[in-house]
C-alpha cells in the first residue's frame, strides 16, 4: 500500500543564486529512510517566493512550508489561515562583518553600520558601540537601516557600508567576499524563530495525525543532520555548491542553532510579534494561542535549541 506523501516547501535564502537553504535536513532524513520508517512518503522542494508557497499550501499540492518566521507572522496576522506546526530554530544572532580595514570597534569611527531596520530598533547598538568602541553613536559613526537582511548584505558588499550585522548565513557569504567578522561581538541583534513549520488550519484538521508522524520524523532527521558532520558538510557541497569552507561554517556556526525539539519559544515569539508588530504586543499571548498548534509552545526559554 503506497504511503502518504507529504510535501514540503523550502526558500533559498535571497540573493545568494540558491547557494543557502534555511533548513537542508530533509534530505539527509530522505536518504536515510527516516520518514519511511514513520509511515510517510515526503518530498523535500526548493519553492521560491512566498506568494507561490501559499497557493500551493492553499490548493494542497504541498502540505508544509519551511519559512522564516516573520513572513509566515506577518501572513498569519492578514489572513488568519495559517497554523505553525513547530519551529526548527528560535534563534540566530547576528554577526557583525567589517571592511578588511576594519580589526577592531574603534576603527568604526567615521564609518557606515547596515542592520536591518527590524531587529535594529529594538537591540541597544548605540549603548554597546558607546561602551565597547568609545564612540559617540549620535555623531562618530551612522546607521544605514534598510527594510532587508539582503539589502545590508548588498550595502556591505557594494561598498555603501564598511560595517553590517548579518545573519549568519550572509556573514558566512560575506567572509567569501573577503569581509571579516568581530568576533567578540555580542549576541544583541536576533532573528527569532528563523525557521517556522507552516501549514494551513484545513490541512491540519485533514491531517493531523500524518502531521505528528512528520514532526517525529523531522525531530530525528534534525538529530541525524547534527550527529553526521562530514556527511552533512559533503551534502552542502554537491547539493548547494557549498564551497569546503562555506560548508563547514554552515554546520558549525549555523546548523548546531537547529532546534530538534521543534517547539516555538514564547520569549522569542513575543521577540518577533514586538518587532513585526509593536502595536499588538499586549495581545502576545492570544496571538501565540490562535497561531500555534497546540503542545508546540513553550512558555519558558528555551534558547536557541
């Protein structure tokens, strides 16, 4: 009897011509025979664009998307449709990288900060460079505060910056290009949940149970990815044109973040809602109920794992 298939939709994350998926797992679990074992067929694809996820999730020809949690948030609040099954990571801090020129915080006097307007608003950038650069934020140093992580990206890159917080993934991008990373730079600057488990409230009540063999087969795909460095940095490479490098900082500095336990964390939730949202921050814990399946929030911390 053949076994029921499930769907599921992955982005690459812009800009970078398909070279980084947010969560690659999948196909190791594939090849491995994990989801098989839990009584599933899953096809893991790579859908670009969000518009193009949701009618597939809307007219059932895929069952779930992996999507970074401020687009399937900001969607959730419009439409009221959608129902995260999990998170596969709460948290990623960003990296600061800098011109080559750059070998310290003091050398950013002078000099131009791209961040995300986002996160930006809510992370202390001006009480930090005040106390670990000895700079005057308001007139030593300006922050560029575009709508994207890949317009920071490109800014850096394009010389309209000489300093960028990035995601992980862009600063692993950018050190290719020859940029370096601080490396005592704190953790002040998130992207909560950077990879949500999406579904639609109809194909949950259609396919709850399928859904729960999933999430127990993705926990041990997660497991396997983590546990099987060189297979996984060997996948990065001829699936991703990774080169070795990129590979290897994807599985030490990115992939560890994954969360295997697959629960939203409240805190980083609130984080999110707080940045997408600000106006209906009094409304969290409602929000977080409507939004969330039932038993995949956690109210205390849980970090980034």
């Amino acid at each position: 009897m053949a076994l029921p298939q499930i769907r599921v939709m992955y982005g690459h994350l812009e800009g970078t011509d398909g070279k980084f998926a947010r969560d690659p797992s999948g196909y190791l679990a594939i090849e491995a025979g994990i989801f098989g074992k839990h009584g599933l067929e899953v096809f893991w694809e790579h859908v670009q664009g969000t518009e193009e996820r949701y009618r597939r999730l809307e007219n059932g020809s895929a069952q779930i998307s992996l999507v970074v949690g401020r687009a399937s948030l900001q969607h959730f609040l419009q439409s009221r449709t959608t129902k995260i099954l999990g998170c596969a990571m709460n948290s990623c801090p960003y990296y600061l990288l800098v011109h080559r020129s750059i070998k310290k915080l003091s050398d950013l006097k002078g000099k131009i900060i791209a961040c995300r307007a986002g996160p930006a608003r809510s992370a202390p950038l001006s009480e930090v460079l005040a106390k670990g650069a000895q700079l005057d934020p308001a007139r030593e140093l300006s922050l560029f505060l575009p709508q994207s992580d890949l317009d920071a990206f490109a800014a850096l890159a394009n010389g309209g910056a000489q300093a960028a917080l990035l995601p992980r993934p862009y600063g692993f991008l950018a050190e290719e290009k020859g940029f370096l990373r601080i490396a005592d730079w704190p953790d002040i600057v998130d992207d909560p949940l950077p990879i949500t488990i999406e579904t639609t409230e109809t194909l949950l009540r259609e396919r709850r149970d399928e859904f729960a063999s999933f999430l127990a087969a993705h926990r041990e795909g997660i497991r396997l990815l983590k546990s099987r460095r060189a297979h996984t940095i060997e996948m990065l490479q001829t699936r991703f044109n990774h080169s070795p490098g990129l590979a290897a900082k994807t599985f030490d500095d990115y992939l560890v973040c994954m969360n295997e336990r697959l629960i939203v964390d409240s805190g980083k939730f609130r984080q999110l809602l707080s940045q997408i949202a600000p106006d209906r921050a009094a409304e969290a814990r409602q929000i977080a109920f409507d939004w969330v399946m039932a038993g995949a929030l956690a109210e205390e911390s849980s970090g980034n794992r």
